[in-house]
C-alpha cells in the first residue's frame, strides 16, 4: 500500500526522479517553455508553482531553498527577479499544460508546460447571502420612570414646531405678490 506517498513514481528510483524533475524546472525557468510527457508535465508543475511562490517571497530564506531545488544560480537569479514578480497578484495557477498529441516514437502522450503570460483579472467577490431565518432586533423597552421636561426643552420644541409654520406663511404670501 502507498499511504502518504504522494507524487508519481515514473519508473524511476527516487535520486534519478529527483535529479530528473531539478533538470526539469531548471529548463523550465531558464526557457519558459519545454516539451515532455503529459505526467512528467504533471508533476513538474508541482514544483514549479512552489518556486514561484519561493520567487515572490522574494527573502534570502526563500532565495536559499530554491537554490537547493534549483542548482543554477542564473536560473534562481532569474526566477527571483523576472519571472516572479511576474505574478504577483496572482494567487497561483503559474504554469499551462498543452496537450500536443502522441509521439512518434513510443506514442507517449506529449504536453507542453509553459508559464502563463497574460495579466490576472481578479473575478470581483459575490456578497454573503443573508439568511432568511434572522431573528428580528426587539425593540429597546422604554424606562418606567419618564423624566419631565425641563422649560427650555419644552419652549425649544413649541419653537422649533411653529418655525415651519411661519416659513410656509411667509412663502404663501411672496407666491401671491408674484401672482398680482
């Protein structure tokens, strides 16, 4: 049983798998494009969008496990300053597998694995539904004791009521001079 072993096995032992996918991001940084099987294609994909993430971190933590995967330091150069910040506002999907049909050899299914070119558009966010089923706010109950009001308050609101008044007059009789 393969429990947590993740991961295609190619037909490989694990150092000529490992060297094999090194060469191959290596290849893949350096030209942007290659050609291989659709699993090898697959695979490599894996590791790819990891180094870019690596790249846009951009620290020399990251700098350093790239270089560990990727043993040029052109390449990693490269990667860091060109090709990653490249993408970042994008939040992966770095590379595009084309299907391009059998080979002619062994009639292995072949794929190109390029990086993605075009700029990302952000799809805009959907508002959070709002449940139905919402108990409605109660009503804040009003004190028992009810204070009286003061004297000001009470002639600020009998002012405040008849001001309306007396502009609605005063506007009714400049209509009527207007009219004569």
């Amino acid at each position: 049983m393969r429990h947590n072993k993740s991961g295609k096995r190619l037909g490989r032992n694990s150092s000529h798998r490992k060297a094999m996918m090194r060469n191959m991001v290596t290849s893949l940084f350096a030209h942007e494009k290659i050609t291989t099987t659709d699993i090898r294609a697959k695979e490599l994909r894996k590791i790819a969008d990891k180094m870019i993430t690596l790249g846009k971190r951009g620290d020399l933590n990251a700098r350093r496990q790239a270089l560990q995967v990727i043993r040029d330091r052109k390449v990693v150069g490269k990667l860091f300053d060109l090709v990653a910040p490249r993408y970042k506002d994008r939040p992966g999907g770095y590379t595009r597998i084309i299907k391009l049909g059998q080979r002619a050899g062994d009639n292995a299914a072949l794929s190109l694995i390029e990086l993605v070119e075009e700029e990302f558009t952000a799809k805009p966010k959907k508002a959070a539904p709002v449940p139905k089923a919402q108990a409605k706010p109660v009503a804040a109950e009003k004190p028992a004791v009810e204070e009286a009001p003061t004297e000001e308050a009470a002639s600020e609101a009998v002012a405040a009521e008849e001001a309306p008044q007396e502009e609605a007059a005063e506007e009714e009789k400049a209509e009527e001079k207007k009219e004569d």
